[in-house]
C-alpha cells in the first residue's frame, strides 16, 4: 500500500529545502540535468548526485524503467527519462562511457516482508514522479511511491555524505526499514558474472551503526575494495536482517550482525521503529573501514548543530556556500536582445560545474591514499609538504580519463585553477614513482589500461609552459615516458616499439588499429621531446622529435588519409573512409576522424595535401557533409564526418585558423547550438570527466587550446560578455574578460580584436600573453560582423 503527500505539498517542502543561500546566480544557472540521457552514442552519461567539488563521494539515485536496465544508457546509473529508483549509491564514474562503481546502494522501504527481501533486489525499487525530483550541485532529492517516503541527501565532504528519508504516515501501523545493499552497482549487467567479488557487513551491537566492503569488478575498476561507514539517526532500530547469495536466490537472517559473501548479492534491512524520519550519515574510504569512520567524524566534527535536522541544514547550507563560491569564478553575460540563446547561460555555467567534478580527490582524512602499488602512502611523507586538506595542492588525484581530458580539460583546470594543476602534476608524478609507468586511464589505484598512448603527458609538457615547473619534478617522469616509448614490454608501453623504432609505424600484421596507434605515437613522441627539453636530454628529445613526424610514413597521396602500413611497407586504406570495415580499423573512429590526428604538426598534416587551398577544400567538406549526416541520425550514431560527440574531432576545427580562420569562426558558431542544448539530450555524446563540457567551453568563449603547447587559437564567442578568475597560489589572482561587441546570431565574424588598447592581429594567442593581460586587467574586445574579414586571418 503506498501513500501519497499532495503532490504540491511535496514539491514545496523539496524546493524549500533546496533553496539556494548564496547571492550569485552561477548556482542557480547550473542545471545538473543536462547531458543525464541522449539516444544512443549520445548519451551524456552524467549524473544528478550529490558532491563537493572534486569529491571522491558522489551520492545520487541509480535508476532504471525495467528489470532490463540497458547498461548503455545507464553508465552513471542513471537516465533522466526512467521511472523508478533502484537505490541511492555513493560512487560512481563523470560522464564515462562504460559502467562501474556505483558502491553501496541504499533505499527507505515499506512492509518489506522477509520472503519480498529473499526474492529479487527489485522488490524495493520505487516509482517517482519526475516533478518531484530536485537537484543542484551538493544537493539531490525526490519523493519515491513506494515507501511514500521523501529523500534528501547531501554531500557534506569528499568522503561524507548525508541520507534523509521522511515517510508520510499512513492509516495503520506500518514497518519502516531501510535497506543498505553493499553489492550494488551503477548498471544492471546482463550477464551472470558479479560486478561483486567480494563483500561484508558488520553491524554494531548497537543497531545503530554499521560498517560495509566491497570489491568491486567494473568495466575499468578490475578490483577495487570500496568501504562504507553508516551511522542511523533520528529513530530507533528493532533489528537487522542480512541477507546474502547470488541472482538466483538469497538466504536471509535476523539473528546475526555480520556476513560475507563472494556470490555476488550482500544487503541487509534495517527495520525502524518509534518515528517517520531516518538520517543516515556515511563515511567513505579506498583504504578501510575504520578510515571510512574517520572520514565521517571529521566531516560532521565541523558542525555544533543539536539535532539531526539542524546538522542537515547545516551541512546543506555549507555545501551550498562552497559550490557557491567556487561556481562564482566563471560569470557569462548574454543579450537575448542580439543572440537568441538564452539557454546557453545555462550550459556554460552547467559546463563549468562540470569542470569542478573531477578529477576525484583520494587523498583521505590525514592526507593518506592507497597508491598505485596498493599501499597506504602519505602525501606529506611521500612529497615532503604539509596535507591540507583545503588545499589541492597538496591532494592526491585519480579518476585521470587522460585519453579525453588532454584535448580541453585539463588545459582548462591549468589555466584556470592553478591550485588544482599542481595537484595533478604532482599526483602523477605520484603514480609514475609508485609504478615506474606513465598513466594512461586511472581510476582509484587502478590502471584501466583504457585507450591507447600516453596523451596525458600533454599536460605535463603544458604544465611546464605555463610555468608549473617549480612545483612538480619532472626527472621521473620523462625516465618513465622514454621508457614506454622505447623499452619492449615496458608497464602502459607500445605496441611493436622495436618495429616502430626502426621502421617509423606500427604494421598492421601486429594491430588492427596500426593507423591509429602509428598517429597516437607520433604525437606522443613531440610530447617527449618537448618534456626532455625540459630535463636537458637534448638527444633523447632530438631523437623524439624527429620521430613525432612520423605521421608522414602512413600517408596515402592517392586516398588522401592515413592508412595502415604492412611490414613489407604496402598502406592498407579502407575502401570506404566511413564503412563498417573503417571503424574496425581504427580505435574509436573512421578514417576521416583520424585523418586530422596531428595536433602538434598541423602545419606538417597541411603541407601533405598538393595545395593549402586543397586541405582548406577538404576540410569545408568534412564540416559540410557532418551537417548532412547529422540531419538523418542525430547523435544516435557516430557521424562518420565531424563527430562532435567524440573528442578524437574536437580540435580539428582549429585547422582552419592556419589557412583562413574566418571558418573556424562560421562553423564553431554553427556547431554549437547543432549539437548542444540545455536539455538531457544537451551533450552529443559522454561528457567523459569533463572533455565534452570544457569543448563547449572554451569553444564558446572564443578560444582553443593547442594540446600540448602554450597556445591557443582565437575563434568567434558566442556570448555577450564573460569573465574567469584564473587562480594562483604565487600571486595575485588574474581575471580573463571578454566581451564581444555587436554580437548576433549572423554576426559570427571577428572584424577586430583589441586587447589593451591595441590591436591583435592574429587568430592564435601565447599563454603567457594572455596571462599577463589577465593580471593587467585588460578585455579581449571582440568586434562582430556579418561578414568574413581578415582582421584575424593577417598572419596567415
């Protein structure tokens, strides 16, 4: 029997509950919804849950339509247009495209009998009503049928959370419970193999608290203990009934406080008494239970409130101050009156918050993390600092997507958030010392071994450019990068390396995707070049860079792509560039995709084709036709032109400025309102920890970062007024403005651009450059018009 609050009544209290305290409104501009579905390949993959910025706990509903949850739209557990809620987990991956985490689930129930909690986990999934649902960052919450119970939570630090539930009293008396399943997961798979390996449950004989792990086995995890500390409040607790075994049936017990299981299936219900409202406070840990403990009494040790729903509103309004804060550095300003894109306020400061998601903070209470070799480190010992943990510099991070985040994200954070680069910087030179490799998809303390290269070192090379260099030590880093790059079998290391070093590619008779692999080494090889510059092994990076240009040797003259090559040096192109046979191979793409895969030689890719005129030609067409076959297929599939739902394509617009920058100008005010909205469906493919946000970002500002180097190429803004606080820990923080003058949807062409009083004349900008007016308080000044002109374009 379910009971029901007057719908408004809920909707009320929700709101009133959610209510923002702080005076800016880049909190309320942020609409966390955006990107949560998408059809096919163009699901955004991103979550509602509740956190702080960076935190490790992100807690938020895992949702489904049927007991057949499609994995594929459920990689972050969660899908705006699905009608019930299969618990509230506390893990879970930013925007990925595959599942994992989504570590210990847990739901208020009603009149759960004992032969319902032995049945199926779904026997305690609820229905809810969409308008019921509110969230905002560090803040979600919902009313759920079935229990007819409400449900807050709250991210109150990056390993501490709190649980509300309020159930509405009915005619009769009935049993309340809450239900802690330790082997939930962010998706349903649809295989018999557990995500679960392995898993306890220990209740204090107290009832009243309860301690939890798992190891879970994810689509990148491969192994990952995750531990919870909960601790109920507000109510009485008549007992636990624990229950464990596999997806076929389970075994259930009032009499004991503890079990284990390596079945696959480990929940207990907490059955209520003497009150209608339960709070559930938990600590999180990636090293053990008692440190999950710790994580939490240092969260809730901040607060002096006296009851639990003082110490709720408490946290509540301290989050809020802290998002509020933090989302304030990036303020957008818009005239609807000119441009007709009110909503994309709302994606650029949504995309924002996306930036200030990940990557995921691991250094625990104490400043301690479990490292890559799965040892309890010390940052203060390990790096000879003090650990604060306000202060990310001295942070441990993981959750590094670097394959993705090299291309604009992570230019993003070390432009804008100092503090944060220098975290990242040191954190993998953390991981290099621990592992003698360099990172190529960390999550937590495990090396997915996602994707291919090692194009996160983009962003050490950055990092040195843009004047990170005192505070990282590069020396082991570049040992590590040179050893991958040359050493067969080296740890994250290449493919046929020996092959390669003599040959100048990757054969296909050892790769299907030897193109791809030849392209990513290429790259990779002026990254380490450009890194040993910097620790003076001037041979090394003369051997390096001469290898960066090895792109060249998979050229086809006659099909005009790169094309894999056989060891007896014969190109294999693929009949049709955008075929079935194609996108096998080549590593998620086609071969128009990685045709453009030379973001460090740009010019070099140019001077292949038989004229500038003929590439400019060739690339209009590839923008022309992504406009024709996104017309008949949406972001359901891949388009086999510009793909704007894969960031393989982002920085292939910037070509353009190297021959007429005038369309890189047309087409990234064209591309944007094509494929990004403030809707659910508002990101043409996963936001992948932030790549797809920061593209959006930057390329709605007006700027793009050449990955890799202290550049970035000047575009068309498509907003009215912008300004970023760029933050330092040296020095005064620096403010980037912008503001674009006579700015229409049809004003799309950069007449001129004045910065200082002067006129800029060039469609790219150094770093330093760009720093420095920043720090004066200088405006980019862009000045709109209708028509193409050469304003920008002089230089080339």
């Amino acid at each position: 029997l379910t009971y029901l609050l007057p719908r408004t009544a809920v909707i009320l209290s929700l709101c009133v509950a959610a209510s923002s305290s702080c005076d800016s409104g880049s909190l309320d501009a942020v609409d966390v919804f955006i990107g949560s579905s998408g059809p096919g390949f163009g699901y955004g993959s991103v979550s509602p849950a509740a956190q702080v910025p960076y935190g490790a706990l992100r807690i938020g509903p895992d949702t489904t339509s049927s007991p057949a949850n499609i994995e594929f739209r459920h990689f972050s557990g969660y899908n705006y247009y699905d009608t019930m809620i299969r618990g509230f987990s506390h893990t879970r991956l930013v925007g990925a495209g595959v599942s994992d985490l989504g570590t210990f689930g847990v739901m208020p129930v009603r009149n759960l009998t004992t032969d319902a909690l032995s049945s199926t986990e779904s026997t305690w999934w609820s229905t809810f009503r969409k308008e019921t649902e509110v969230a905002r960052p560090g803040y979600y919450s919902v009313f759920l049928d079935l229990p007819s119970a409400s449900a807050e939570m709250v991210a109150v630090s990056e390993f501490a959370g709190i649980h509300k539930y309020n159930f509405s009293s009915g005619p009769g008396e009935d049993q309340l419970g809450v239900v802690v399943d330790i082997c939930h997961a962010a998706a349903l798979l649809q295989t018999d193999a557990p995500q679960c390996l392995d898993a306890g449950l220990e209740v204090d004989p107290s009832l009243s608290s309860f301690t939890g792990r798992v190891l879970i086995d994810g689509s990148l995890s491969h192994g990952i203990w995750v531990y919870i500390y909960g601790k109920l409040e507000g109510t009485g607790l008549s007992g636990w009934t624990i229950c464990n075994g596999n997806k076929s049936a389970s075994v259930c017990d009032s009499t004991s406080l503890e079990a284990e299981s390596q079945d696959g299936r480990l929940y207990a219900l907490a059955s209520l008494t003497g009150g209608h409202a339960v709070e559930m406070r938990v600590g999180i840990s990636f090293i053990s239970e008692e440190q999950a403990r710790i994580n939490l009494e240092a969260a809730m040790s901040e607060f002096s409130a006296s009851s639990s729903d003082q110490l709720f509103d408490a946290a509540l309004e301290r989050t809020t101050s802290v998002w509020c804060d933090t989302l304030d550095r990036f303020r957008v300003g818009i005239d609807v009156s000119t441009i007709d894109r009110e909503d994309l306020l709302t994606q650029l400061h949504t995309a924002h918050y996306r930036t200030l998601m990940s990557p995921t903070v691991y250094s625990e209470i104490g400043g301690v993390y479990l490292g890559m070799d799965k040892k309890v480190h010390s940052v203060s010992e390990d790096r000879g600092i003090s650990w604060d943990s306000k202060d990310l510099t001295t942070a441990y991070f993981s959750d590094l997507s670097l394959w993705d985040t090299f291309r604009a994200m992570l230019p993003w954070q070390l432009l804008a958030t100092k503090d944060l680069g220098i975290g990242i910087l040191r954190s993998i030179e953390d991981m290099v010392k621990t592992t003698g490799a360099f990172p190529r998809w960390v999550l937590g303390s495990t090396e997915s071994g996602c994707m291919i290269g090692m194009h996160g070192a983009a962003a050490v090379l950055e990092g040195l450019l843009k004047g990170y260099d005192d505070y990282f030590n590069v020396t082991e880093i570049q040992a590590a990068m040179l050893e991958q790059a040359t050493v067969p079998g080296a740890p994250n290391g290449r493919n046929s390396v020996e092959f390669y070093l003599e040959h100048g590619y990757v054969p296909t008779e050892s790769s299907d995707i030897a193109a791809s692999l030849t392209l990513s080494y290429a790259f990779d090889d002026f990254l380490l070049a450009g890194v040993s510059k910097y620790t003076e092994d001037f041979s090394v990076a003369e051997e390096a860079q001469s290898r960066s240009k090895n792109y060249k040797n998979i050229w086809s003259p006659l099909r005009e792509l790169m094309c894999s090559k056989s060891e007896a040096g014969e190109l294999h192109c693929p009949l049709d560039p955008i075929g079935p046979q194609s996108w096998n191979m080549y590593k998620e793409g086609d071969a128009f995709h990685w045709l453009y895969f030379v973001p460090h030689d740009m010019q070099g890719l140019i001077d292949l084709f038989p004229t500038k005129n003929h590439f400019l030609s060739s690339l209009e067409t590839f923008f022309e036709k992504h406009v024709e076959s996104h017309d008949h297929i949406g972001s359901f599939l891949p388009n086999p032109y510009f793909w704007a739902g894969n960031e393989v394509c982002h920085a292939t617009l910037w070509f353009f400025n190297l021959l007429d920058c005038t369309r890189s100008q047309y087409w990234s005010r064209k591309i944007i309102p094509m494929h990004f909205s403030a809707t659910p469906e508002g990101l043409p493919g996963n936001d992948d920890y932030g790549s797809m946000s920061s593209f959006l970002l930057f390329t709605s500002l007006g700027l793009f970062p050449q990955a890799g180097t202290d550049r970035y190429f000047i575009g068309s803004p498509s907003i009215s007024s912008s300004s970023l606080v760029l933050r330092s820990v040296d020095g005064p923080d620096a403010v980037l403005k912008i503001t674009a003058y006579n700015n229409t949807d049809e004003n799309v062409y950069v007449q001129r651009l004045i910065i200082g009083d002067e006129e800029y004349k060039s469609p790219v900008i150094e770093h330093d450059i760009l720093f420095q007016h920043a720090l004066n308080g200088n405006t980019l000044e862009f000045y709109m018009g209708p028509d193409a002109s050469s304003g920008l374009c002089s230089e080339y």
